[in-house]
RNA sequence: GGGCGCAUAGCUCAGCUGGGAGAGCGCCUGCCUUACAAGCAGGAUGUCGGAGGUUCGAGUCCUUCUGCGCCCACCA
C-alpha cells in the first residue's frame, strides 16, 4: 500500500501541530552540559504588552535559523526568550485606559496603580511570545524571563547599589530633557529630532541708563522670562563696547548682563543671542562658563511656573503670543521671520521636548566607555555588517553620562532613601531600617523608577542568573551572538556592552548582527500613522510561517532595508509547494521490495550526491558568516534547478521500470538528497523540512538529526563532469526542437558523433537521459558519422558533434548561419582566452589555478572551432 | 557640519575574500508529459549612476561628481 500525500502543500494542518510536538518533547530545552559546546542567544525583549509586527518576524526568524542550525550541528544551543516591562510605553497604554473611565493614576494612588498595571501585564503580557511561536520560534520557553521579575529585579537592584557605592552613579541637578506629555525626564538617546517649520522673531532689550536697544533673534520668544544674560561673540566689534553693561528684561524687570562667549555666531541673526540657562543645553553651559544664575519657569505640563509673573499658568503657547504683543506695544518687536529649524520630540509620544532643570539620578559615562571602545577595537566584539562599527563608537566618543531617572510608577524603584533628619541618602537593595549617616529611622524612598533601559542592559547576564553564580551563568555566558535592528544600537546594544563589561567582567556577546527595516512595497516605514503595516500573523494566515520567513530571509543582505512584496508570498508558497512535490513523487516508490541493490550508484546519482555534498560546505560556511540570504538561495536553487528539473526527471526511467537493477539505488539517492537538502533548510524553513522528514523520510524529528557536514569521500569530480556534459547536449536539443517548432510530443532520432572513447561510452550510457529529458530516441553515438546536408541539423559540443536528423524542417541557409554564429562566439571566446594567456602580467601575477582553467578552455574551444569549421564546409557543399 | 547606505534586466533585489553579469516577479513562444499548471520546456532584455585611477584583470578596491535615503551633531 503506498501511501497518499496531499497534491498542493497545507501548512495549516501541519504547523501547529508540529509546534505543539516539539515542545511537548522539549527539543527547545537546554541545560548546561560540559560535554558539549553552548550556543546562546538572547531574545531582544519585545514589550510585554506589544503586538508582534514584520521587525520582530525577521528578528527572530534570524535567531531561529541560527539557533536551530548550531542545535544540528551538535552545539547544545539556548535561546533565552523573554519581555520587558517597557516603562513608558505600558505606562502611557494604561494611563490611557485610565483616562477612558475618567480616572487618573493618581486617583489609584501608586499601590493601586501598580495592581492595576500587573493586572494589565497579565492580561495582554505573553501575547507576543505565543505569537512568536507562530513563527516557529525554538525558544527554551522554561526560561522565559520578564525584566520586572524578582530575579532580574535582583539584578536591577544590585547594579544599582554596586555603582552607587563605586560613585558611578550620582544624583546631580542638570539640565535634563523633559516631555510635559509623560511627565518624565527622559536621556539623551530618547529624543528625537524632527525638522520643523518655525519663526525666528528679532526682539530687542533696553540698555539701563540709555535708550539704546539690543536686538537678538528667537524661536522661543517666552524662554525670555528665564532669560540671565545677553552674549555677543567677544570678537565682534559691533557690539564690544557693550560687554559689560545690565539689559532690563521687559515683563519680568530684570537686569542681566552683556557677556561675550565664543559660542555665538556672528552672522545669524543679529550676532546677539539671549541667554536662558534653565532651558536651552547651550545655554546652560554658557551660564557654567559665565556663572549666571539659572532660572526655571516652567511647570511640569509645560506651562508658565510663577517665575513667568503675570504669565503664571499660561500654556507656553499663548505665553509666546503674549510675549510678542507685549513687546510689539513697547516698541521692542523689529521683526518675524520664517525658519526651519529642528525640534526635540520624545520618540515613544512625539510630545517637543522642554529642556530643563531637573534633580535627577544619573550614571558618570567616561569610564565605563572606555572598555566598551578598547572591546571593538581590538576585535574582540564582532560587528555585523562592519559598518555599524563606526556608528557604535561615534556613539561611546561622544557619550554624556545618562540620565536614569523616570517619574513614573511602572518599573524598577530607585532603591535609594531620603533622611527626612539629616536630608542625605543611603542606598540599599534592601529597605533600610536606619539612615546611615544619622542613624534616625525617618526613611522615605525616591520616588522615581529607573529607565527601562537600565534592566534591559542587563538582559544578557541577568536572564542568566546573575548576580547568582549560576550553573547557567557559568556555562552559557558570554552569549555568542545577539540579533537586532540597527535602531537601537545607542539604546540597547551599547549599554549591554558596557554593562556587561563591567560587571560580569566579559562582553556580553561575541558577535552582533544587525538587520534592516522592513519597509511597505513602496519603500516606506510601516508605520501606524499611514496605516501601512503588514500583520505578520496575518500573513502567517494566509500563507503560513514557512513563506513568510523564507520572504523575509531570501534575497536580502545583512543591514540592509527591506521591501514586504505579496507577490514575494506567493514565490515562497510555489517553493513550498515545490519540495512538497519532490517528496510527494519519491513516497511513490519508496516500498520495502525493491529489486537492487542500493549501492548501485549510477553517474547521475553520484553527480547529484556530489553537488548536494558541495551544497552543505557552502550553506554551512555562509551560515557562519551570517550570510543567511546566500545560503538559503543557494539551497532553493539547488532544491529546484538541480535536483527537480534535472535529476529526478533523470532517474525517472530507471523508477519507472521494474526491471531496471538500479531502481534501489535511485531511490536510495532520491531519499539521501531529499534529508541532507531538508536539513540544510531545516534553520529558515522548520516546518515543511520536519514535515517531509518525518512523514516521507520516517525520521523521528529533523531538529534532533545531524546537520550534514561536507564529506570529501562524496566529492564525484568525474560524474560532475559527465553529466554536465549530458546537459547541454539535452539543453540543445531542447532548444532545437523549440526553434524547429517540433512538437514536444514528437520523437526524434539522435546522432552523436566523438572521436573520444569516453565521451562515447558517456553518450551510450546515457541513451535515457536522452528519450526522457529530450523525447529524443534511437541514438546512435559512432565514432565518425558523413551524412550531411538538409537532412540533419547539427551542433557541437565539448568533444562531440550532434545530428538530429529533421528532414524537411532543414534550410541550408538557417544552419549556415547558425554555424556561423556559433563560430563567431567561439572566436570570441578564444581571443578572450588567448588575450589572457598571452598577457605576461596575467601569467605571472594570477593564480595558477586560473591559468590551468584558462588553458584547458582554450583548448577545448579550439576543437570545438575545429569542429564547427567541418560543419561549416559539409553544410557548403 | 560629521558619518553611513543605496544607485545592477520593465519591477523588487542578490552578487560572500577582485578572475567570464544572476534570481524572483513580469513579458514572448510551445506544452493540462503518469510529483507539482502554485507546473514544464524554450526565449528576449543590462554602457552594473557619470568621470578618473589602482591592477595582468574592477559590478566588486581608491578618488571625485550626480541623484535618493538614513544616522549623529548643531540650529538665537
């Protein structure tokens, strides 16, 4: 009884219910073992409450294909799978939901509020993760870790208190970015720069005891209430004899300076720049190197403080219209220009950032850089493509020391305490019972949580165990490689390099391999706004996991973007459907009495062994060097050029009939070529490859099966040859037949005609290559064959000239010039070869290798030439 | 201002350390051939953005220009 398989591929009846058996046998599992070699990698932690998009599908069908190529090639490979908590982003969503029933998270009070907050956690916490496993995701699941649980809590905790102590970590007040939306300070890395259109408005301030004016030019017109100088550039002449003198601010009447600092410019504006250190960075810093006095006047929200005077209260909009009336009536207003200029918006809410002064906690940066620069230049942390590198260190030259504190509720507590006696601090894991340097128990905890940056850079080791001395930690620490976008090289990968450096003491990972963006057909971002993203479930759906990785995968280089094209879906499906077949085509033979003996290998059966052999040193090569878009095209080549289009239409004779002794060997072949390509594109395609090899190869499972490495016995360098040779002459004939217009269901003779003994016992042996590939029958392979003219049409080939003999379908003329040509090509080809050889440069400086090949093809269009010039002249006569 | 990427067939893109230009889709022709019409066979299409240079040899390396995109910094 032969068993029956499904005409077209279904991966909805096979996906999940793989999934389900791999985990059900724990093949995701893995536990350090010193007998063999870890692989690790750590998932980029998706938001817990986040929905999977195309970012994720290609991220970690990246880390899938290497985790589930590394687990067959006998590594015992870990990848830790997990969420983070996403302070910012799970705030927002749940004061949101808040505001839809008209509360506040102040209403709730903290404690209320961080129920709430769990409970959403639970609720919509773990989506991604099984979304995840649509994908195919061989995820340990049993190490599943969230960056708010206790043991990374632990972690948190400990880093904090471990840097407090070394004075790396310091409570400073500083000129922070602020977003009056989220009510938080955020750092550096988390302000975005948006070009805007903008006015520039040149006001003018009245210098005390004279009714002189100095006119400055402003975008922010009602920073001018904070404003505690006016600076000229100390070489501008125009202005020098003013240095020195007191301006009255208008509205707030205050008398500042003139100072003259290097940092204005001269020719913008009016080369006059008005001085508010409490809300411009550079301003600020000017106000350092001059000793103004900085002065806050904006609330939280963003409106006016009561520094503003009577603007107490406005929102900073109406107080900037305000302003400029105020001024225009004082006869202070000369003029409003447009101007583009940037703006600081806050990437998670879009909200213009304020700068202000703000007490925050902040970690010192200087030190900790250095050995995150010296691991990258001495090679020691692997950058994927090498032009990231550049960006990573341009960042850690130019890095300020990050600002860590977040005023909201949802993350990891500052654990550092007030004295409400001696107003100083102790920092402690733990909550102290007493002040450390007073002694009093009046104890109250800052309020602020940590930026959710601060746990993730401690993902690597703290999903580990540490600060525990693990089993784990030991053994599958450093990772080996961590896969993600190149956007959060500052965010993420950055501070895990140095974190890790710091205090594990080794680098978190070997290597990073950055990836692209995928974009819309069109090329643009998926964004929400433009409603132009692509659900990759949506797309699982509809075309299954398989598809949609191999789309992601095929055809793309590392680090660069990418387009998601349906009609890529629909190749990867066809290809589904492809292997689906080949397989489907060998269960047709594959019983258990078959006459033969299976290690009759044939020339194409040893061709086909040696290619797919050649297959894996490459597929495994590219693999290692993250080329995973080379190697899995390669593999879809060889799957179906090769092995579809050539050698099963090859041995389909010898299955065919009964009799043919080797019938076993065919099979055998068929079922070798079928596990080593399946297994080769087990890591991008888990699903069908499990499929075929459980249900048409009886495998028990191709995750646990060796990866098949290349084997040097297997190399057929003689059957290569041969059958290449059998190609093309097929390949001719093919293209004959179309010229000729002969019909594909009309058989035709053959004539091949070589003097060489070997070429015409490859031709014998080869006679039904010829009627199944060709419909091409009664050949005839003599050694010398005279008959010419309009009977036959004629063509050469390596080492052998081929008739066919289509009487009435022959014009003279059409074959002249089709020798003709031939001939013209073959002389191309041997000036080319001859230009090579006679080049002494060439002779000299190329690799011998080079020349060999070089010399033989000479050789070997020169008796082609030869030959087609005998043709030219029967044709002639 | 500093840096990076892209420019290759009509479209979307590969091309791994320099050694005879490729794929998918689309297009044209012929086939429902007993694995697959989601298929088979055959075919057409490229000044590899322009200009220099290095080299025996350049799509690949260097310089420069043009166009598009991105990142960082600055922007009174």
């Amino acid at each position: 009884m032969k068993k029956e398989l499904a005409k077209n591929y279904d991966f909805k009846s096979v996906e999940d219910r793989l999934y389900t058996n791999w985990l059900e046998k724990k093949y995701f599992h893995a536990e350090a073992d010193e007998t063999k070699k870890p692989f690790t990698i750590v998932i980029p932690p998706p938001n817990v409450t986040g929905q999977l998009h195309m970012g994720h599908a290609l991220d970690n069908t990246m880390q899938d294909i290497l985790i589930r190529a590394k687990k067959m090639q006998g590594y015992n490979a870990l990848w830790v799978p997990g969420c983070d908590h996403a302070s910012i982003s799970t705030e927002l969503k749940i004061v949101e939901a808040l505001a839809e029933e008209g509360k506040t998270k102040e209403d709730l009070g903290r404690e209320g509020y961080l129920e709430r907050a769990w409970q959403w956690k639970e609720t919509y916490g773990g989506r991604i993760l099984n979304q995840l496993q649509k994908i195919g995701c061989a995820c340990d699941w049993d190490r599943e870790r969230f960056t708010m649980d206790e043991g990374l809590s632990d972690a948190v905790l400990e880093v904090f208190v471990r840097m407090y102590d070394e004075g790396k970590i310091y409570r400073g007040e500083k000129l922070i970015n602020w977003c009056p939306n989220c009510q938080t300070s955020i750092s550096d890395a988390e302000v975005d720069h948006e070009e805007k259109e903008g006015s520039l408005w040149h006001l003018c301030y009245v210098i005390d005891g004279t009714q002189e004016k100095l006119c400055f030019a402003t975008t922010r017109p009602e920073t001018m209430l904070g404003d505690t100088a006016l600076a000229v550039n100390p070489k501008d002449e125009r202005y020098a004899a003013f240095v020195g003198k007191t301006v009255t601010v208008p509205v707030v009447n205050r008398k500042i300076p003139v100072i003259a600092d290097d940092y204005v410019d001269m020719e913008f504006g009016t080369g006059i720049v008005k001085i508010t250190p409490g809300h411009d960075p550079n301003d600020y810093e000017v106000g350092l190197r001059h000793n103004l006095p900085v002065i806050n006047i904006m609330n939280d929200d963003g409106t006016m403080n009561e520094n503003a005077g009577k603007y107490n209260g406005f929102t900073s909009k109406d107080c900037r219209a305000a302003i400029v009336r105020e001024f225009d009536s004082l006869g202070l207003f000369v003029k409003k220009e447009e101007l583009k200029h940037s703006v600081g918006v806050h990437e998670r809410c879009g909200e213009v950032i304020e700068p202000l002064i703000r007490k925050q906690w902040f970690v010192k940066m200087a030190e900790l850089a250095k050995p995150a620069i010296d691991v990258y230049l001495n090679k020691e942390l692997n950058i994927v493509p090498p032009r990231f590198g550049k960006i990573y260190l341009n960042w850690l030259n130019n890095i300020k020391d990050w600002c860590i504190s977040r005023q909201l509720w949802w993350g990891h507590r500052i654990p550092a305490y007030f004295c409400e006696k001696c107003g100083k601090i102790t920092v402690s894991k733990t909550a102290p019972e007493k002040c450390v340097h007073c002694g009093s128990e009046n104890l109250k905890q800052d309020e602020d949580v940590l930026d959710t940056w601060f746990s993730s850079a401690l993902w690597p080791f703290s999903t580990l165990g540490w600060p525990k001395e693990t089993p784990e930690m030991k053994y599958f620490y450093p990772t080996d490689v961590l896969v993600t976008g190149y956007d959060i090289i500052f965010f993420w990968v950055i501070r895990m390099v140095f974190s890790g450096l710091h205090h594990t003491g080794q680098k978190p990972f070997k290597d990073v391999l950055f990836h692209g963006i995928i974009r819309d057909a069109q090329g643009r971002k998926m964004s929400k706004s433009l409603g132009n993203g692509i659900d990759p479930l949506e797309v699982i759906e509809k075309y299954g996991a398989d598809a949609l990785r191999i789309s992601l995968i095929m055809g793309t280089s590392p680090g660069n973007d990418s387009r998601f094209k349906w009609e890529k879906m629909d190749a990867s499906r066809n290809f589904l459907n492809k292997i689906w077949n080949s397989a489907r085509f060998i269960l047709m033979f594959d019983s258990e009495n078959i006459k033969g003996d299976e290690a009759n290998l044939t020339s194409a059966d040893k061709w086909i062994l040696s290619k797919v052999n050649n297959l894996a040193l490459e597929v495994t090569e590219n693999l290692n060097n993250y080329e995973l878009g080379l190697a899995v095209t390669k593999i879809y080549n060889f799957l179906w050029d090769e092995f579809c289009d050539w050698y099963i239409e090859m041995v389909k004779p010898r299955l065919y009939n009964e009799d043919d002794d080797t019938k076993a060997a065919a099979i055998a072949t068929l079922k070798t070529v079928l596990t080593n390509s399946m297994k080769l594109l087990h890591p991008f395609m888990p699903f069908i490859t499990e499929e075929v090899y459980t249900s048409v190869l009886s495998g028990e499972s191709i995750m646990i099966s060796q990866w098949p490495f290349y084997n040097e016995a297997l190399k057929s360098e003689k059957e290569e040859t041969e059958i290449e040779l059998v190609k093309s002459a097929v390949k001719n004939i093919r293209n004959i037949r179309a010229e000729k217009n002969v019909a594909p269901s009309k058989k035709i003779e053959a004539v091949i005609v070589s003097e060489d003994a070997q070429i015409r016992d490859t031709f014998t042996r080869s006679e039904n290559f010829f009627k199944t590939l060709a419909n091409a029958f009664n050949l005839t392979v003599p050694e010398k064959f005279d008959i010419c003219g309009d009977e036959y049409v004629s063509f050469v080939i390596d080492g052998a000239v081929v008739y066919l003999p289509l009487a009435g379908l022959v014009d003279i003329e059409k074959e002249l010039q089709r020798a003709e040509k031939e001939k013209e090509k073959l002389l191309q080809e041997i000036k080319r070869a001859e230009g090579k050889l006679k080049n002494e440069g060439f002779l000299a400086k190329a690799p011998q290798k080079l020349i060999d090949e070089e010399t033989e093809k000479l050789e070997k269009y020169k008796a082609m030439l030869e030959k087609t010039d005998e043709q030219l002249n029967a044709l002639r006569r």
